[in-house]
C-alpha cells in the first residue's frame, strides 16, 4: 500500500536483455510498488522510476452448478 520497497529479488546470469523473476506471497487484488535496478557490462547502474502493478483479480469460485 506505501512506494516503500520490502523485499528484493536478485536475478543473475548472462548479461542479456530480457530477465524474469517469480513473484510469491502476494495479496490478490492488491496494488504494489517497483523499481528495478540494472548493471550493465560497463557497469553503468539505472535504477528504474516506481511503478505498480495490481496482483491477478480473477476470481473463481469453487462449488458445482452447471451452465
């Protein structure tokens, strides 16, 4: 709920383009704060501007019915 950051995610590996990390724990419907930082070969350090993301909405219910 606040743009403080709680947790980090390290991804390493070949210096590459494109990265990927699982996110878990997260509350559904909640909206939450990012940043990223990346390092590049030369070592020039970009850290990202905050941006949010809402976790998956979707909710199924369970029980039986028919359609």
């Amino acid at each position: 709920p606040t743009n403080t950051y709680g947790t980090t995610s390290t991804v390493s590996g070949p210096l590459t383009q494109n990265h990927a990390t699982t996110l878990t724990g997260l509350t559904q419907c909640s909206v939450y704060h990012y940043s990223f930082t990346v390092t590049d070969a030369a070592g020039n350090v970009y850290t990202s501007p905050d941006d949010t993301f809402q976790a998956n909405c979707n909710v199924q219910g369970g029980g039986g019915g028919g359609i």
